[in-house]
C-alpha cells in the first residue's frame, strides 16, 4: 500500500524543480550487509537481490572486493556473484577498493564498480591507511583499468558534511576531492553523509559548491545516513537541487565499520513513500520491497528500522 492507496496527494503544492523520475541506488546488500554483526549466508544474499530486483529496483549494488580480513561477512564475493540470478535491465556493481580488488572483479564479470574516497585526512588514514592526497595514487590505476576494460567507475565521497574527529567539512575541501577522483575517469560522484550530520542547507550548499566548481549536478548523487533523523529533509534538498540518483538501503539496514558513530542508511521503503508523495517515478513495487525487508528481518532476527516498513507490515 502507498501514497495512492491512501488518498494522500500524489504530488507537493509547489513542486519546483523537482525531477520527474529518480534511479534508486540500492546499496542493501553491501553497505547494510557488511555492517552486520553475524554473516549473513550467501544464499540469502542472492535471495535478497533477486527479490529486490523483482521488486523493480535496477541497480543493486552487489558485494565489495575487499580483503575478507577487514569485511569478513563480504568474504563471499565471487561465490554470491556467481549465484546471482540475472535479470535484464538490472546492474550489480561492486566496491573496489585497489588493484587486487580489481582483479578479481573483471574475473567475475563485473562491468560497473564504485571506488570509495575521503573528504577528510583523518578518515582517509584510519578507512583507507593513506593521507588525503595519497589516496588518489591508490584509485588512479584501478579507474584507469577498469575504463580500458569497459567498466564504468562511480567515486564514493565520504564524510562529505561532517568528520567524528575533525569536526565540519568545508564543502571547498570535498568538491576537491570529487573533481580529482571525476578527472581519474569517474563518470558519478555519491557524495556520502557518513555520521548523519548533515542538514538540507548543508546539502544545498555543497551542491551548489560542486555545479559553481563545474561538476553538473547530473553526475552527483547523494548517500544519506539517518543519525538525526534528516535524511528524507536531505533528500528532499538535493531533488530540489535537481539531483536524479540517491542512495538507499531496503529497510534502512547499514552503517559504516570504520565510524562508530554512523547509523543506518536512508531505507529504500522511506525513500520510495517520499517520491510517490511528490509524484517522482522510480519504477519500484513498494508491497514487494515491503515484504523482502520484513523477509529479511526475520533472517537477521530484528524488526526492520524503517518506519514505512513498520506501518506497511502492520496493517
């Protein structure tokens, strides 16, 4: 059940520039599953992009080709891709975190992977064991490979708004992170709220810095973490601003290992209430991300965080 089935208006009084149509990036099965506790086992991950791929979503971010001693419960990597049930009009890309990462992408198959950067010093040396601008020497020969193999390459920007240790980041210092990873050859930029902090002038500032720094706002999407409870405010920002892609997780699953402080990501369910209230088509069966977050709750053994999820659940 929806906006629809409730008599609720389809669309907003005053839509402005809102887009008529958003791609959901579905980041559930990595960066909600490799914040679990326990390893989730590997058909139960096919099982749950299949059926958030039934459900309508197009781009399911699979798993990460990091080294199974610091995610252990993405240690399965090859074995799930290998098992994954296709289905056309539907891409899985993978994180990739260097060159050895890379290699075992290709031999899988993948054709779309994301590497994932710091805005700050502090997160680049404790994520990545590198110093701000080091970092790129580690991104540079993976996007440069991965474009001759004919891999399309998304940068992932993290502590875009806020650092647990060095406070707020200027929006200067990440759009200058987010030119230099687009200079290596990524062709989108998602522009992490990692602990949650950000509010929607904060949001509409660093896009606003990004298009005057001359990066359209078509190559940007936005991760939103829901630590405060502003992620769906941010959200709603960034359409305004004319952003057409954003980061979701079903059932609002995930955090971040290396900051304690970052909560669950936007849940997909949530994001799908918001888009069908302001009349902006994303192609998503609600009922069916509905019962695979409720289905997959009971494989975790918690209810699901996301509040359309609860209410939907319950009736």
């Amino acid at each position: 059940m929806g906006v629809r089935e409730l008599g609720l208006p389809e669309r907003a009084a005053d839509p402005g520039a809102l887009p008529g149509r958003v791609t959901i990036w579905e980041v559930g099965a990595r960066d909600g599953l490799q914040n679990e506790k326990t390893v989730v086992p590997v058909e139960v991950k096919a099982e749950f992009l299949d059926r958030l791929a039934r459900a309508g979503l197009t781009t399911l971010e699979a798993t990460s080709f990091v080294h199974p001693k610091w995610v252990p419960q993405l240690a399965d990597a090859e074995d799930l891709l290998a098992r994954l049930p296709r289905h056309d009009g539907v891409r899985y890309p993978v994180l990739v975190p260097n060159e050895r990462g890379l290699d075992r992408a290709l031999a899988a198959g993948v054709t779309h992977i994301a590497v994932f950067a710091s805005a700050t010093e502090t997160f680049a040396r404790r994520n990545l064991n590198s110093d701000l601008d080091a970092q790129f020497s580690l991104f540079e020969p993976v996007i440069t490979r991965a474009r001759a193999a004919g891999v399309d390459v998304r940068g992932y920007v993290s502590m875009c708004f806020g650092d647990p240790w060095e406070g707020v980041v200027a929006p200067e210092q990440v759009v200058s992170v987010g030119r230099r990873l687009r200079d290596l050859g990524c062709t989108q930029l998602s522009l992490g709220d990692t602990i949650g902090v950000a509010t929607a002038s904060s949001v509409e500032r660093l896009l606003d810095t990004f298009t005057s720094g001359g990066v359209p706002v078509g190559e940007l999407a936005v991760h939103f973490h829901d630590t405060y409870g502003q992620a769906l405010a941010n959200t709603l920002a960034a359409l305004r601003r004319g952003v057409t892609t954003v980061d979701s997780s079903a059932g609002g699953l995930g955090g971040c290992p290396y900051a304690g402080s970052a909560t669950g990501n936007l849940a997909t369910e949530d994001l799908v209430w918001l888009l069908d209230g302001l009349g902006i088509a994303h192609g998503v069966d609600l009922d069916a991300l509905v019962d695979t977050s409720v289905w997959l709750a009971g494989h975790l053994g918690r209810p699901s965080p996301s509040r359309v999820v609860r209410a939907l659940a319950a009736r």
